[in-house]
C-alpha cells in the first residue's frame, strides 16, 4: 500500500520499482477488457489523440486522475504515433498532509508530476453561494492557463462513464434540458487549446477494482471547506450524489440501463424533438414542420 490513512509507509527503491510495473500489467491483463479496452476505443473513436500533441494530463489526487495517467503512460509507450505529455498537478490550496499523499503516490506510481500553486481555496473560502461552482470554473481556468505555458494543446481530465451518465441525468431533473458531457471541447478562452477525456467510457466500478485489486488509496476531496471528505470513497450528498444512488438503483433493476442512458445522448432523433440548442441558438419543431416533407406520423 502506498499510503494508510494513519502513517506513510516507506519502502526501498527496488519494491517501488516493482510495484509500478506490476501495477501497469493489470491495466493490460487483468483489466484489459474493463478499463485498457474501453480506454483505447474512446481514445479512437472520440479521435481524441492525435500524432504531435502535447497533453498535459491534470491530476487532482483521485483514483481516475490517477488511473488516467497510468492509461497515457500505457498508451504512449505502446501507441501507433507520437505525442507528449506532462503530469500536471494543480495545489489549489491543499493542506501538507493531502499534498504529500499525492506526491508519494506520483512516486510509488512512477508517475512525474509537474506541481504548480494557486489559492483557489483561499479565494472561495469566503464566497457563500455556489463555492463548489466557482471552484470549479476557476480550476478549469488555470489548468487551461499553465497547460498552455508550458507547450501543451490540450489537457486530459479523469471523468469516467459514470461522470458522463450522472451529468444526462442531473441535466433532465434538475434543469429541464437534454445536456451531455462531451469527450471532447475546444477551449473558449484559450486559443488552440482542447480538453479530452479519455476515460470517457470506463465505469467507475472497474476503476475502483483497479484501485481494490492494487491496494492503492487516493485522496477523494481535498478541499479545506469538507473536511469529512479527505480519504476514501464517501459522498457528499450532493445532487450527483443522488445521481449516484439512482443509476445503482436502474442497475439493480436492468443491467442493460445504464449503457442506454450513455447511448442515448449518441442517438439523438431530431425528428421528435420539440425543441433544440445549436451553436445557442434554439430551433422548434415548427420551423419547417409545414415543408412538403415534414414532419410525419409513423405508419
């Protein structure tokens, strides 16, 4: 284990060598069909790599950002083309001690991390509506930011095939609209750069058993305004949350939903759609229901 939530655990170099390799052999044996496959057809499908990129994969200190810095490593050894990468790590304000578990997992994981510091915490310390929100676009805003100093195109984020089922569904209940997460987004305020996720299609379940079967621990949240939240899996009862707990239930009931939900974003029949968003700006059914070949009932 790299790190137990009471001590640090120190072992000689030549156990930590070993452990890594280890480590990326269950990625292509042992959860080759759960997580190197999946990785790899959304990697291609999304055509989210290309030859002469230079990505800068964001770690936060989680199991997926973790897992996917593994997965490029992988990928970039044994891939068809060339490209760079950067293991970047934004301290938003960590305490020493969140800050240390992801500096010795970076080392037990032999993955080289590139630290860079910011106050994100300290800024939304004090903010009382939407904290988590504000956070969150502020992150995103300095990650784009460094990753763009030091040469990179595009940046690399953890969301999994959970992350993106979770956001459909949050986006139906909650805001009244049909909202994806994309595998893929050109950046609005910083020219020529690109975010991709390329776990885009792993569950989080396999990503725990990758987690479980290695005996890693991650930080889950490291923010200094939850601190209930530091190690471990726990929820913060937040809407995704609740997303969460509903797409275990559809998983108990079928095991086919899930992947329906993923799919259905893929899918997408226009012809039955009352209304929609393009480039912002909202079409309706009506704008050519009356055409000569409009829309028409099924027979």
């Amino acid at each position: 284990m790299a790190v137990t939530h009471q001590h640090k655990v120190c072992y000689p170099m030549n156990i930590i060598m070993e452990k890594h390799i280890e480590i990326e052999r269950s990625l292509i044996k042992r959860f080759r069909k759960e997580i190197w496959r999946k990785f790899i057809t959304a990697v291609n499908e999304y055509q989210l790599i290309k030859e002469g990129d230079k990505i800068a994969v964001c770690i936060s200190g989680g199991k997926d950002s973790m897992l996917l810095a593994k997965c490029m490593q992988e990928l970039q050894r044994h891939g068809k083309f060339k490209f760079e990468l950067v293991f970047m790590v934004m301290d938003p304000g960590y305490n020493p001690y969140n800050r240390q578990i992801i500096i010795d997992n970076a080392k037990y994981l032999n993955i080289p991390i590139h630290i860079f510091e910011t106050d994100i915490f300290d800024i939304v310390a004090d903010i009382e509506d939407s904290p988590c929100y504000l956070c969150a676009r502020m992150r995103r805003g300095y990650l784009y930011k460094h990753a763009q100093e030091l040469g990179c195109n595009k940046i690399a984020l953890g969301h999994h095939f959970d992350d993106v089922i979770e956001t459909i569904l949050m986006s139906m209940l909650y805001s009244g609209q049909m909202k994806g997460m994309m595998p893929k987004l050109h950046s609005t305020n910083y020219k020529g750069m690109e975010l991709i996720r390329p776990l885009y299609m792993v569950k989080e379940a396999d990503i725990l058993a990758w987690k479980k079967y290695n005996n890693l621990q991650f930080i889950q949240c490291a923010c200094r305004l939850t601190e209930n939240c530091m190690l471990g899996d726990a929820g913060m009862g937040s809407k995704r949350q609740e997303m969460k707990e509903l797409i275990k239930k559809f998983r108990q009931t079928s095991s086919i939903i899930d992947m329906n939900i993923f799919r259905s974003v893929h899918n997408v029949n226009l012809d039955t759609m009352i209304g929609y968003q393009k480039k912002q700006v909202t079409h309706s059914f009506l704008e050519d229901y009356d055409e000569e070949d409009g829309i028409t009932e099924e027979e």
